[in-house]
C-alpha cells in the first residue's frame, strides 16, 4: 500500500525560529493536506495544496506541494509557543479512492 | 456551532463488552469517516461512507461495525472482537469524498 514517510519525527526550536518539515510519499499524489493536532483534540486543517508546484499560505505558514507530485513541504515562519503540536501531513491518490494516507506526524515543541 | 461532536471524550470498555462511540455532524457533509490513531501512528482508517446507506471498510476494519441511516450519525462499534481497543478514535467528516475532511475532538477508548 501507499506510504507517506514524515520528518523529523520531532523538533524542538527556540521562539521566533524558522521551521520546515516535509513528506515523501513512495507513490504520486493528486492532493496533499496538512493538519496540526493538539493534545486531546482532533486533527485541524491547516493547507489544503491540489496542484504540483501550488505554494499555498496561511498566516505564518506556507506549504508546496512537490512538482513530482510525491512530496510536499510545510515551513512556519516566527514560531510561537502556540505553534507547539503534532503536525500531520496527508495525501489522496485521486480519482475514486477518497482514501487519505497520513504520515506519522511531527512533534514541535517551541521554547519561549 | 456548525462542527462534528464526538462523545463520549473518554470511555471504558469490558471484556468481551461492545460499545459503541458516537458522531454527529451538522454541517450537510456527504461522507464521513472512523479512524483509530495509537501513539507514535498516523491516522489509520476504519470505516468510511460516502453517503446514506452506503459504507466501505477502511484498511483496519476487523473488530468494528458502522451504521449510516442518517445523513448527520456515522456511530462506530467496538466488538469484542477486536482485541487491542485501546486507543484514540476520531471521526471526520466532508462535502464529499474528494474535500478536505475535518475532524471531531476524539474519543479515548481504555480498558478496564
């Protein structure tokens, strides 16, 4: 089956840094999605990215989804202690499989 | 509030007892979904419906039932056939099966 591998496995940065983290996925995608999730809360949608080589923001963060169509990378720009979470990234295949594949996650941890 | 409402938050479970964990959602959303995530673990997928009546097995189905006689309830069931319940199971939903989906805050299944 699909495989999404997601890094690093965790970060642990000081306020005001830079962050990027990326997935690679071992087939192509048509969608690539990236969520946060927060201790005992669900997942929430971040960036939604459709189109190879779509470079989309939202606030501080940016993410691109890969002109090879198996990657995509997420940065978040001025980290806050807010920014401290579980970042997901996930991937649709297309056409009629509705199914996601999400990689493992990334654990940011932001010192003040 | 327009949102996807999971309950209980937290829940135990007997041997050899079902139980069963409910979603609902409010925002006119086609399909929904029923994953389990474990620590360290992406998201693996249970069960999904892309609409009333319909639904499909995800990539870890054995041990779980669904039901989708309503358009806004996707409850999920852990039988006594599945014999590592413990974990953290969320529900999504969205406009169809090609839309970002969205998540409800989770349930954490525990063992007594």
């Amino acid at each position: 089956g699909q495989q999404l591998n997601q890094s690093p496995q965790s970060m642990f940065i000081q306020e005001g840094e830079d962050v990027s983290m990326n997935c690679t996925s071992s087939s192509i995608f048509n969608t690539w999605l990236w969520y946060k999730q927060e201790p005992g809360e669900g997942p929430v949608l971040l960036i939604a990215l459709y189109k190879a080589g779509e470079l989309t923001s939202n606030g501080r963060l940016t993410a691109q989804f890969g002109i090879t169509r198996k990657d995509s990378f997420l940065n978040i720009s001025a980290s806050i202690p807010s920014d401290v979470g579980i970042y997901f990234c996930a991937g649709r295949s297309g056409g009629s499989n509705y199914k996601l594949t999400f990689g493992k996650g990334t654990l940011l941890t932001v010192n003040p | 509030d327009g949102g996807i409402t999971q309950s209980p938050k937290y829940l135990f479970r007997k041997e050899g007892q079902n139980v069963t964990l409910s979603c609902e959602q409010n925002l006119n959303h086609d399909a929904m979904y029923w994953y389990r995530q474990d620590p360290g673990q992406g998201l693996r997928l249970i069960y999904y419906s892309q609409i009333v009546n319909d639904f499909q097995k995800g990539d870890i189905a054995e041990g779980y039932s669904v039901s989708r006689e309503k358009k806004e309830s996707f409850p999920l069931t852990v039988t006594s056939a599945q014999k590592n319940p413990t974990a953290f199971y969320l529900c999504a939903s969205s406009i169809s099966g090609s839309q970002p989906q969205h998540f409800g805050d989770g349930t954490r299944l525990s063992i007594l």
